[in-house]
C-alpha cells in the first residue's frame, strides 16, 4: 500500500527537491555525493525514506515492545537528516508522515469511509415548492456540472460551441431514454449512450463550423469526464442506483431508506452490499489525475 500509493504520488505531482550544494570535506561526504549521483530532484514526493523508516519502527516495535521508543526516535533521525541534508523538502518529509499514517490507520480509515457512505446512501429527502419537487442529491449534479464546464470553457476556449455539443448530447440522451430506453421503473428522463451519441456528433459539428480541432475538443471532455462522473457518483449513492451485489458487514453498507432504489427496485434490502459508487469515485479520481498529469506534461493529445 505504502509503495502503491507513493510510487503514484511521485509520478502524478511535479514536485521536485533539489538537492543543497556543497564540497564534501570527508569520507561521509563523499558518501553523500555518491548516493545523489544515482538519483534525481524529480520524484520527491512523498519521501520513501521516511514512510519506509516510520513503518520499520512500527512493525518491529509490534514485536519488541520495550525498545518502541529507539525506533521511533531513529525515524525522527533519519526524518530530520532528509531535510538537513537536503535530499528531501520539508513537505516531502509531511507527506511521507502522513502515508505512513495512512498505511497503519488503514482499517480505521476504511470504517470511516464506509459509514460515511452507509449514512449518505440513507439520506435520500426532498424539498417541495408547489408541484416542484428537490431532492437532496441535485446539489452533487450542480457541481459536477459546474466543475465540468469550468474545465471543458477552459480548455476549449469557445462557450457557444462548447454549449452546442452540450444541449446536443442532452438532447440525444432524453431521445434515447425515452425512446429507446423507456424504463419506467426507474423514471430516467435521459440515457446514457444517447448523451455519448450526441457529445460526439457535437463535437464533429463545432470542430467543423468553429475550426477547433476535434482532437482538442474530445481532450477537453476526457479531461473533465472522470470528475464529472466521479462528483456525480455521489448522486448515485442517495439513489442506490448502479448498486453492487452482496457482500460481508465489513465490506459493504446497509440500505434501509425506502426512497433508495436498493429498496424499492432490488431485493437487496437490509442485506450489506458492495460500495460500487465509491469505488467508482477513486477510481475516476485516479484516472483523472493521471489524465491531467499527461496534459501539464504537453504530451500528445492523441494520447489522452
């Protein structure tokens, strides 16, 4: 976990440490300018010499009590010779820290994770104005449209034709739900692939009557997609829509609200399921930093 996660950190962020001149005037030194000759200011952050030292002095204070507080005192040591010796900033000193926090409170952490999104799967409520009905879960749609906008105006630089290709694809979507779709039971005014149907066929148009490259016009929504899908996701879980199956107690959560689609669509109610939809945010939130890392590199659109 601790390499999975630092080794993904180090490639995403551009954080650099470079290292602090001097003359070596003795053998430890040399020692010094020998180790750096083999590495780079780049891939600074977290620093592994520090997660790796914390976790050392936990798990071998697991098995020698008595001596836990040499170990955690070589940490510090081997924390505060990183910055003394220049090798690492003082953030990439914090960040390993917190890794390591991260590493051992794991289970801790997932706890906390999993009720959180047990508590939001059973909050499903509504507001009513008149015939007007708002529910809850519409705040996460207005920021996942906010955020994706803000991103695709951005990139693409014309707001006509980005508003285009967007009221073209909502205009697909609401054909193909209720068209070709026609589900009922779950009361969608759009589909899915009719909303993927319309963006491309938009993005054909504006790239022809806007002379914007087409290519730079599906780079902009790839690159706004994962954190529209992954705010949006938040959505489905007060809705129980796109569910997983069942699971154990530690794994999954409890749906017992009756507006939630696990109650009132599935036979999943009161049974302990998986959290597809918070697998899905990390997921998106991994891919779409790996996207944008690839756009501040000035790689080749082509690519994302």
């Amino acid at each position: 976990m601790n390499i999975s996660i630092g080794i993904y950190l180090q490639f995403i962020l551009p954080f650099v440490a470079p290292p602090k001149q001097f003359i070596p005037k003795t053998i430890l030194g040399e020692m010094l300018l020998y180790e750096r000759s083999f590495d780079g200011p780049g891939c600074a952050f977290p620093s592994f010499h520090v997660s790796w030292a914390f976790l050392s002095a936990y798990y071998y204070s697991r098995i020698y009590a008595k001596y836990n507080f040499i170990f955690y005192i070589l940490s510090i040591l081997i924390s505060l010779s990183c910055i003394t010796t220049g090798m690492h900033s003082i953030l990439d000193v914090v960040g390993a820290f917190l890794l390591f926090l991260i590493c051992i409170k794991r289970i801790r952490l997932w706890i906390y994770i999993r009720n959180y999104f047990e508590n939001l799967a059973n909050s499903w409520s509504c507001y009513r104005i008149g015939r007007l009905r708002i529910i809850n879960s519409s705040i996460y749609v207005f920021v996942s449209a906010s955020i994706g906008g803000l991103i695709i105006f951005s990139l693409i630089g014309d707001i006509y034709g980005v508003l285009l290709i967007n009221l073209l694809s909502l205009f697909m979507a609401a054909v193909w739900g209720q068209y070709i779709e026609r589900s009922s039971g779950l009361s969608r005014p759009f589909g899915y692939f009719g909303f993927i149907i319309g963006g491309v066929v938009g993005s054909l148009i504006v790239s022809w009557f806007y002379s914007i490259p087409l290519i730079r016009i599906l780079s902009a929504y790839a690159l706004a997609s994962p954190w529209i899908q992954g705010v949006g996701r938040f959505r489905c879980i007060i809705h129980g829509c796109c569910h997983g199956r069942s699971t154990n107690q530690f794994l999954g959560i409890l749906i017992t609200n009756p507006q939630s689609r696990v109650c009132s669509l599935s036979k999943l109610k009161n049974e302990y399921i998986h959290i597809t939809q918070g697998y899905s945010i990390l997921s998106n939130l991994i891919i779409g930093m790996f996207l944008w890392r690839l756009w501040y590199s000035n790689i080749s659109l082509y690519v994302i």
